[in-house]
C-alpha cells in the first residue's frame, strides 16, 4: 500500500527521546510524583519512553487552575466565531500531522499503521471541524407561558470536564470529548491512557505552538488510573467523560455522589450480537463485513460483534467461512505491509484474553485460534490468534462477560423469538447487528433488541451526526452528534415577568 512507504518511524523515535510532561495553565511541567510510567511497544516489549507521572496533589491543582479559568470567563465568552476558528486550526494541524500522528497512534497500540492512519487519526481532525459548526448553533429557546411572563433558557458551560480517554482509540476518543467540550466553552483536562498517552502528548504539543487558547483551558495530565481518580472526586471539576470498562464507570458514578454530583458520560463495555437469519442478502459480503469489524483492530473495541447469533439452515457455511476467515489473519509487526493484526495492547489485556481462552474451551467448541502467536518475530509482543468458539451457550462466560479481544463466540437459533431472547440475554446493550431480507422483520427485531444503536444489514456503521452509546451496563449518554451537547452545558431557566403587579 502507498501509505506503508513513507512512515515517519525516525522522526518519532527522536521524538520519543524528547521529555514528556504534564501540561497546565499553557506549561510544560514535571509529573510531581516520584513514580514514573513506562511505555511500552506491545509488538516487541522495548521502552518507547518513560514520563513521571502526576500525583493526586498535582492533579488537584490542575482542576484547581482549570476551574479558575473557567470562572473568568475567557473561554466561554470567546467569540463564537473565534471559537470555531480556533477548533478548525486543530484539525487543519491534525491533517497536517496525520502521518506523524499515526505513527505514535499504532507504537504503543499495536493496532495497524493502515487502521490508524485510514480509520484513526483523519476521523479526529473531522470530530474537530464538526464541532467547530456547533459553537454558534446550540441555544436556548422560549417557551410558551401565560400572558405577562416571557421565560426562556440558556446554554451555558458546565464547567471543568474531566475528560478519560481509553486505550484501545487513543486520539479518536480523546477528539469525541475535547472537541464538544471546548465548542461549548468549558475548560477541560484530558486523560490520556497511560498505556498510550503518545498522540495525546502530541497534539496538546501542537495547539501549545500553533493554536491561541487562553492558558487553562485545556490541560494534559499524564498518571494512571489511581492518581487520576482524583478528578473524579475533586470539587473542581463539574463533569467528567469516561470510556472504559463498566467496574470502572461504576466508581465513577459512586464518586460522583461522595462530592458534587458532577455530571457522568460513561462509555463502557458491550457484549453485541449480530444475528445471521436464513435470508441474509449477500451472505459472503456480510459475514466478510462482520468478520473484519470483529477482529480489526485487534478485537479491542467495545461495539464489535462478539456474538455471532446464526440461523440454523445456515449456520455450518457461515462458521466454514469464518474459521477460513480466521486461520487467514497474519499477526505481526504492525508496520508491515502483509500483517492483518498487531498485538494486543498491554499484557495484562493479552493475559485476560488467554485466561478467557482457557475459560471458553471449557465452555464450547473450540474451531480457530486459541492460543498465542508468539514464534519468530513475535516472540516478544501480545500477539493473540483470532480465535471462535463453536455452539456456545447463552450462560457461558464468554458469551457474557466481555472480553475485549480477537475472540467470538458463535450461536445457533431456529426462530426469531430465540434471537431476540439471546440478543438481550447479557447485562450490556451497546451496539447489534441484523441481517435480514425481510423489511418487516428488520424493524420489528430492531424494536425489540434492548441496544444502543441497531445495524440493519450491515454491521458498525458510525457518523458524526448520529448518536453513539449504549443501554443498560453499557453506560450513560451519547457521544456524538448534537446529543452529546447536552452533556457538556447546563440550561438555565429565566422568567421575566412585566404584568401589572
């Protein structure tokens, strides 16, 4: 591919070299707790770079700045206008720097340099100049009252946002929740995972040299999970945006209530299913469709499909095609050209997903994969082959608890009662998918399907315009789109009242 020839691995290896330091108030400074973080390159276990990392003490003082500047006001009344030119200049930098980012994207991911720089990092820049149309388009509005009474809302800032960007989309998820937040006039503070903090780094790099933003109002803190819970209890901080695990969000909730109700967006786990009916249209295209949207990326993404619900009639053709599928995939360096999966991102995910391997051939027919690609040039990297599991029951663990790896579990269903019953049938509701020539059946499954978002002949459709997020276990709130607005203002109610008493 032309997009292999011209990675910039040199340039990011010195820059690797460069210190990488918490970023508050429009300054570059040490972590203050004598622990440092190292990252690491999951494809081969070398340094990639190490940083200290900020203590609960310097991250309540970043709030404690955060919060500082958002009381002056010198974001929120930043000109509209300005403030969408200001977010367009960060994805105009953004598509400037794909390559590099990319680069520092896929290092300590492992996922490809092809998903990042195809799926990855032009996405960002696009989340950015989306936003930026939304600075002078969301308002308040009026209501009707009884005459002598005007009332009407406002759409103000909720405040400081404590933003928690996961692992397995570093940048993707880190732009979902920067750039709505900035649109809106909150000051932020942005959390990068410590496993892959690179593309974080970068780009608060870049709007420091060429962006204005007032010092404040975006802040970069580099620690992990325990130090970062801070923000979650800190009383200068008003919102908090979370994408991980769902043990995770439920602290999140539970601090909230032990310090100032802040608001919670959380994006947790999922546990879809994409049920196959007999009449699926083009049934190759959609099993190589559900196929590559469950194991791209390595398998670490909380919508994919990790259940493949499949009629009867039709289920030994689609598992002959998916083992194929699957006994197909190269794992390796994900820098090079051939490979069709990197590693897994950090070694205590490859070491969850080996011990549900174990778990899952305990449980059901094991067909494809099932262990570790660790021979050769893979000796030292998290590579996991892809691995599926035959006739797996509705109670088996791994059909219920979620994995977050290159593994799928595949269920045979005879009526349409039954796959409705299985699709719903775990604590998570994120994302499902249907396959069907019925026009009818479509919609009436999709009603009937407790999830988030419902793909209707093709599996894992996103945009920016529509609403992502899930039901039940799967967390709070939507990302995306206008709905995610909401979350990032408050709506004030004023009544005037101009009768005669």
């Amino acid at each position: 591919m032309e997009l292999m020839k011209s990675i910039p691995l040199d340039w990011a290896n010195q820059w690797l070299k460069q210190p990488k330091n918490q970023y508050i108030d429009g300054q570059w400074v040490a972590g203050a707790s004598s622990e440092c973080w190292t990252v690491k390159n999951p494809a081969n276990g070398q340094e990639l770079c190490q940083f200290s990392m900020a203590d609960a003490e310097q991250v309540e003082a970043m709030a404690q700045i955060a919060n500082q500047t958002h009381e002056s006001k010198i974001w929120a009344k930043t000109n509209r206008v300005q403030r969408a030119k200001l977010l367009r200049e960060i994805a105009r930098l953004i598509r400037e720097h794909t390559e590099e980012l990319a680069v520092l994207e896929t290092l300590p991911n492992g996922k490809l340099y092809s998903e990042s720089m195809v799926d990855d990092i032009p996405t960002c820049a696009d989340i950015f100049d989306y936003y930026a149309g939304w600075t002078d388009k969301y308002y308040g509005e009026t209501s009707p009252v009884d005459d002598g009474f005007l009332n009407y809302t406002l759409k103000e800032p909720v405040g400081v946002c404590g933003l928690i960007a996961p692992w397995n989309f570093p940048l993707y998820q880190a732009s979902l929740k920067i750039a709505p937040a900035l649109a809106m006039g909150n000051t932020v503070i942005v959390k990068p995972s410590e496993y892959t903090p690179l593309t974080a780094i970068y780009l608060i790099e870049l709007i420091d040299q060429h962006v204005d933003l007032p010092k404040g109002v975006i802040n970069l803190l580099l620690t992990d999970g325990k130090m970062a819970n801070q923000l979650t209890i800190s009383e200068n901080v008003h919102k908090i945006s979370f994408t991980g695990s769902t043990d995770v969000g439920r602290k999140i909730v539970q601090n909230s209530g032990l310090s100032n109700l802040k608001a919670a967006t959380l994006e947790l786990g999922g546990k879809s299913p994409c049920i196959f009916f007999e009449d699926t249209p083009n049934l190759e295209g959609a099993i190589d469709r559900a196929f590559n949207v469950m194991f791209s990326h390595k398998g670490e993404k909380c919508s994919e499909p990790t259940r493949f619900l499949i009629h009867d009639s039709i289920y030994d053709q689609v598992l002959t095609t998916l083992i194929e599928k699957a006994n197909a995939v190269k794992c390796g360096d994900p820098f090079t050209e051939d490979v069709t999966q990197g590693p897994q991102c950090n070694e205590a995910q490859f070491n969850k997903i080996m011990e549900y391997i174990e778990i899952g051939k305990t449980e059901a027919e094991l067909v494809a994969g099932g262990s570790a690609d660790t021979e050769g040039d893979n000796a030292n990297g998290f590579f996991i082959r892809p691995t599926i599991f035959s006739n797996v029951e509705q109670n088996a663990r791994i059909a219920q608890e979620e994995i977050f790896g290159p593994i799928l579990c595949c269920t045979r269903f005879k009526t349409t009662a039954e796959a409705v019953t299985m699709a719903n049938g775990t604590a998570f509701g994120l994302a499902a998918g249907i396959y069907t020539s019925d026009v009818t059946r479509a919609h009436r499954v999709a009603e009937q399907i407790d999830a988030g978002m419902l793909f209707v002949n093709r599996y894992g459709c996103y945009g920016l315009s529509s609403p992502f997020g899930g039901f039940k276990q799967s967390g709070w709130g939507k990302e995306m789109a206008i709905h995610s607005l909401s979350s990032y203002t408050k709506t004030k109610c004023v009544w005037v009242y101009f009768g005669d008493e």
